[in-house]
C-alpha cells in the first residue's frame, strides 16, 4: 500500500508543497483512501455489534466530551501559560527558555497522570493495585525537576551570549 | 465571522508550529499508533482466536513483551498526540468551516481521528487503573475504535500526502521547503524552536515511559513510581488482579473435600489435592503478564496438564475447556488451544515461590501456561474437560 523507499524522495520534488502530484503519489493516494475507508467502515459497524443503543449514545457523548475538553479547555490553556512564558523567556537566553518550557511540559503531564492515579486509587477496590505514594512521589518529581531545570538554566545563562545557542 | 476567527487565530499563532513539525510529530504518533494496534490485535487474538490464529508459547515472556509495548507506547503517544495536536490546532479555527463537500468529509474524517484517538488513550490509561467510569465496556468499546483510529490513520496520510512528502526532509535539506522555523534560524524572542519543542516532547515521552514501564519489565523497576503497579508486591509477591472475595470463591474453594473433575468422552475423574500432589511434580519459572500491561515473573510447582489428560485417556493434540469455582465472571469458562495443552510447562499450579498457592492465587488449583494473558490463567480451578 505504501510507495517503496525508492519512490519517495524521487516524487518530492515533482510534488512540491502544493504542485501537481505525480501518477505514483496519485496512485498511493487513491489506495490509502479505499482501504482507509473501509478499516474505518469496519470499526464503526463492529461498535453496534456489541454495544447496546445507551452505551452507544454514552460513547458518542464520550468521544464529544473529550473534543471539547481538549480543544475548549487544555489547548487555550496551554496557549495562555505558553504565553507567561514567553514574556518571562525574553529576559531569557533562548536555550534557558526552551529548558523552562521543557520542564513545565514534563511536569504538567506527569501532574495529569498522578492526577488520574490518586481519583483511580480513591475509587479503588482492590489491595494489590495503586499501592504507591503517588501524592509523595510527585512531590519529590517536581522538586527533582525544579532542581534540574533551575541547574540548567543557571549554566545556560552564565556562558557568554556569542557562544550561540 | 471570519475576522473574528482570524483574530483569534492570530491569539493562538506561534511560530513554532511548522508543517515540519507536523510530519514530525505525525511519524512518531503514527508509528505508535501502529504499534499498539499490532500488539492489541495480538493479544485481542491470543483471548478470542481466529481459526486461523497462531499461539506462540516460546520465549514464555512474549505476552509480558507484547502488552507491555502495548500500554508502555499507548503512554508514550499520550504527550505526542497533544502535541501533534497543537501544532495543528490553528486549523480548527479557519473560516469558512466548510468549504465544499469534498472539505466538509475531510474535516468530519478528522474530528473522528481527534476523537477516537483522544478518547482510546485516556481510557486505555484509566482502565489500567481498573477505574471504568464510563458508560460503555471497555475492551469491545477499544477493539473497535482502534479499527476506527488505524483506519483514520490511513485516510489522513493519503490526504496529506502531499504535505508530508514536501516535508519528510528537514528543510534546507530537500528543495521543497515549507517550513516557517528552520534549524539554523533562531526562535523568536521568548520562543522555542522547532527542535526545542521536539526535545521537550521527546523528554515528557520518555519521562512517562522511564516511571511507569517498570510494572511491565524488571529493568525499569527501580524507576516505577507511577505505574499502578509495582513488582513483588500483593500475597506471596505477586500482584492480584481479581481477589477471591470479589469471584465470591471462597466457601467452595477452601473447602476440605474439594476435588478436581477431569473429564474426556464421557469418563470423569475426580483429583482430590492429596492426589495431585502424589503426581510427578514440575517446577517453572513463568511469567504473569496481565492485559492491563503489568507482568510478574514468579516460580510455580504443580502438574503438567499434559499428564492430567493422559490419565483420563485424552489425545496428546486435545484442546481443554477448563472451568473455575467462580460463579459468574466472563473468565469463568477458558478455553486452551492445543499448543499450551502440549508444552510441557503448562501447569495446574499448587504451589507459588516455594509456598501452597494462596487463596488470592487460586487455591487449591490454578492454571499457568507460557506466553498467555493473564485473564486467561484461571485460577481455583473446578474442572478440565478435553473437547
């Protein structure tokens, strides 16, 4: 289905960013689509085989749900703190601002998976599962990091500025 | 309304967003995307096998291998779909939404994408948790979607196609050159650059995998903070997925005149415990590797299946129906294929690291076969019935 490796490089520049495709890109095109379409096909007519109408609504509203969320909610987040960010980095090297956004990137994903394991743990009914110090753990992750980050930053802004980034 | 968009487009702008960056970002999340459908298609055959399906007993750690890629890179794509994400996330806010029907089919093909993708992670992840919050069963409601996703996953790619072939390359490298954040140009004041960005999603990815893939292989578990579960831990250092209490087995499996029925064509026999540890005895070191990604390597000690079926006169290629005390419970009843039925450390388990199995485990009796999932090891067994 897809091209060789041969074919690839060969078709770019013929491609271009928006020019003419060739036959060979034509070609894979028209076959991803069908079989693309029919994998998907095959997805959505197996759901109803074996979730009732209510799951099915439930999942609908689900999948809906979790668009929102992400495109209502983390996204103009992410966009709003990257934006603090980006007044605090113009005092910054380049370097320092990209270890900053780096190490709040990592922490804020870590923060959303401990977040999720200690709401499982409350609901939790069995003993040998979410046993750790997930609270405690993330403690330590966040001062490890902050340590690190700060580190880094430090030696990041000492060097003098014509060595570059 | 398009101003509209328009502003709050520019509110969203950063320059750091390429289509570089995309098909970037796109090659790492497709590729493990392909992974976790491969390895789910894996385990979903090894627990509801095609006719023509193959069940591989050596290494016996393959299941530990397979689910533990599985839900270690179904982590991992986390942080890389919300970053694939937000490189396109400008897209959604273009005006007119519509454009023509041709437009209006893709737009509705990738909110599909979006959708099932974002949905498939976080309840992969959660249902790691054993936390099932949703209106909808789970391992049905994943299977499919992940036709759905892989499907989605080919459309997109052809659509794109064009896109992704001007910048397979990095820029500056190939002609076709698109890309607003090139590698030898510097970020914008307090920005990041395209490689910078990369890294910093490389290492979110990599921090996830290093704290959590310790409950899948022994090698990272000195890492495992944030995994649910950790090695040697639970009875007899083993974790428990489903306890007696909850399989409501408890009165019928301590009971004192428990038994355990073999039966094939019609003749039946009956093991008491003291009987089955008067047969020859075999001790392997096995793994337990779970669908929900965690595994624990333990030694066990008890009968080869093999030898219960030839005491009652069953065929060496007999495939067994094997039944636990549970009353109810969608493993009560499992079905094991020849290939496990003739390799020779396929156990009916009496005793776990040196110790009689405890209840958690299975007591008095319970299966452990190589390179199977772990729901398909039952436990307190009730009777073995060659088909």
């Amino acid at each position: 289905m897809k091209p060789t490796p041969g074919q690839v490089p060969a078709s770019v520049p013929a491609a271009g960013p928006v020019g003419a495709p060739s036959r060979t890109v034509k070609i894979v095109r028209i076959v991803l689509i069908a079989s693309g379409v029919a994998v998907i096909s095959y997805g959505l007519l197996g759901l109803p085989t074996q979730l009732g109408a209510m799951q099915l609504v439930g999942l609908l509203a689900w999948l809906a749900g979790a668009v929102v969320l992400h495109d209502g909610v983390v996204v103009p987040l992410s966009t709003l703190v990257g934006a603090g960010l980006t007044r605090i980095g113009v005092g910054l090297r380049p370097a320092s601002s990209a270890v900053l956004r780096g190490a709040l990137m990592t922490g804020a994903l870590v923060t959303l998976l401990v977040a999720l394991l200690l709401k499982a743990q409350s609901v939790a009914q069995n003993v040998s599962v979410l046993e750790g110090q997930y609270a405690v753990a993330l403690c330590w992750f966040w001062a490890a990091l902050t340590l690190v980050t700060a580190a880094a930053i430090f030696v990041l802004q000492r060097r003098a500025p014509a060595a570059g980034p | 309304m398009e101003k509209l968009t328009d502003a709050l487009a520019a509110r969203f702008a950063s320059p750091t967003r390429s289509s570089r960056l995309t098909v970037v970002l796109g090659r790492w999340l497709g590729l493990s995307f392909l992974v976790c459908f491969a390895t789910g298609l894996f385990s979903h055959g090894l627990q509801n096998p095609p006719s023509w399906m193959f069940f591989p007993t050596s290494p016996a750690w393959i299941y530990q291998l397979s689910q533990g890629i599985h839900v270690t890179t179904g982590l991992a794509s986390i942080p890389l779909l919300l970053a694939k994400l937000w490189s396109v996330y400008p897209e959604l806010l273009k005006w007119p939404p519509v454009r023509s029907l041709l437009h209006g089919l893709e737009r509705a093909s990738v909110a599909l994408f979006v959708a099932s993708s974002l949905l498939q992670v976080t309840t992969g992840l959660i249902n790691t948790y054993k936390w099932y919050p949703w209106p909808f069963p789970f391992r049905e409601t994943h299977y499919w979607l992940a036709w759905v996703i892989t499907g989605s996953l080919v459309l997109h790619i052809a659509v794109k196609l064009p896109v992704i072939l001007a910048n397979w390359r990095r820029p500056g490298r190939g002609p076709a050159v698109t890309a607003r954040a090139g590698d030898s140009e510097p970020a914008a004041a307090g920005r990041w650059t395209r490689r910078a960005f990369l890294a910093g999603v490389g290492t979110t990815a990599g921090v996830l995998v290093l704290t959590t893939a310790g409950q899948s292989f022994a090698w990272f578990d000195p890492l495992n903070v944030f995994a649910p579960r950790k090695m040697g831990t639970g009875p007899q250092s083993v974790p428990v997925n489903r306890t007696a209490e909850q399989a409501n087995v408890k009165d019928q499996a301590m009971a004192p005149d428990w038994k355990l029925a073999v039966a094939y064509q019609g003749s039946r026999r009956m093991f008491s415990l003291a009987e089955l540890r008067s047969l020859p005895q075999y001790a392997h070191e096995l793994p337990i590797a779970c669908v929900e990604g965690w595994s624990q390597t333990a030694q066990w000690r008890g009968v080869r299946i093999r030898d219960l079926v030839a005491a009652v006169g069953g065929p060496a290629d007999a495939v067994l129906r094997v039944t636990s005390l549970e009353p109810e419970g969608a493993y009560r009843t499992m079905d094991m294929p020849t290939a496990y039925v003739q390799d020779e450390r396929t156990l009916v388990a009496l005793e776990l690291n040196g110790e009689i199995l405890d209840l958690e485990h299975g007591y008095p009796a319970r299966i452990i076969a190589p390179g199977r999932p772990g729901v398909l090891q039952t436990k307190w067994l009730q009777s073995v019935e060659v088909l």
